[in-house]
C-alpha cells in the first residue's frame, strides 16, 4: 500500500509480511535493488532491521555490488561487493579504507566520556605470534616509522624487531633528556656515544661526552 500522509510524508506499507521498495530493471530480480524493513516480533525493543542492496535473485550469482554514496554530486562513501567500505576512495583495499587529501586530520576517534574513559583499541585476534604480521604500523610516505609485530615486540625505524623495543636509525636514534637546568642527556647513536656492552662495561666517545 502506498499512500501520502500529511507533511509530505509518503508510507509504503503492508497488512502482513515486510514491507520493501524494489528499484529493478526489466521486472528482473537479477537486476535490482530493495529496501525492506523488518519488524521485530517484540515491539519497543530496538531489533527491527532495516536492509538495503539486492536481497533476492533467480540467477546463479548477484549482480548488483557496489553501493555508492554521493553528496554534491560526488561520490563520498563506498561499499564494494568484497564488503569493503571506502571513504574517499572508489578502490578500498581493507575493510575500511579511508582516503583524505585535505589539510585536517583523515581519521579522528575520541571518547568524550567525563570519568576515565577508554582510548583507541586497535586487537588483532589470530593466534599467530610472527614476527612478520603486524598489529599496527604506522607509515609516511610509505615507510614504515612505528610498529608493533604479532609477537609483541615494537619498532621504531624498523620491521623486525628483535627485543621487546628496537630502536634503529642512521643518527642518534634514541636520546632521553631532561629540560631543567642540569640536565642529564641519555644520547645513543651509530658512533657509540654511549654504550653499555654484555659485560656491562660504560664506554664513552672519545670526546667523553
């Protein structure tokens, strides 16, 4: 039943069974799209489900994939047939792939909870410990700068960590330092400006700085 109520509403309804709106081509279930609506048996409770896409066929396989969202008449969000949602991007490679070629931040998530609230959970649930995997790693331009590997060790300018913490870089690729007047600089580069060997031996270079 289809009618216009008041305000510019327009109501699909039906007596019995769930309602949906079918966008098809040729009366063809092959070649269509739907929205249904669902109504939970218990009324109030929060559970009636609202689908979109091609819910039936007659075919062997589906033939509609990707749903594209658009705003001023440019494509802004996708959801392609593997299941991947992409956000500025018509070619998502991950389960969500974000894309932003603007000046502010391209993702942003936050807890506004007032009283201890919980930071960004990043969980990778396969039981492999590889060293090879990651569970996080940051790049730029491409690079990988940070990383934690499945075994739970971390990099920094590195992708295989060999202790809990590895640190490499070309210069000084670890310094810890205090700002009050008197500091004391903890500096370690390639030149063993300061090391602490097997036999924990200091050795200072030859500058004794």
């Amino acid at each position: 039943q289809l009618l216009g109520y008041g305000q510019g509403n327009l109501w699909l309804m039906g007596n019995s069974g769930n309602p949906m709106l079918t966008l098809g081509y040729s009366h063809n279930w092959d070649y269509q799209v739907s929205l249904q609506y669902l109504r939970n048996a218990t009324s109030y409770s929060g559970l009636s489900e609202l689908k979109i896409g091609q819910l039936q066929k007659n075919n062997a396989q589906w033939d509609h994939g990707i749903t594209s969202f658009y705003v001023s008449g440019s494509e802004a969000m996708r959801l392609s047939k593997d299941g991947y949602l992409g956000i500025g991007t018509t070619a998502p490679g991950a389960a969500l792939d974000v894309a932003y070629g603007g000046a502010a931040a391209a993702l942003r998530v936050y807890n506004s909870q007032a009283t201890d609230p919980y930071g960004f959970l990043v969980d990778n649930t396969a039981t492999s410990t590889s060293n090879d995997n990651y569970v996080a790693d940051f790049r730029v331009g491409g690079v990988s700068m940070f990383s934690v590997r499945n075994s739970g060790k971390v990099g920094i300018g590195t992708t295989a960590p060999t202790n809990l913490l590895t640190v490499s870089g070309a210069a000084s690729p670890l310094r810890l330092y205090g700002t009050s007047t008197g500091k004391v600089e903890f500096d370690v580069s390639t030149s063993g400006d300061f090391t602490i060997d097997a036999d924990d031996d200091i050795r200072l270079d030859a500058g004794g700085q």
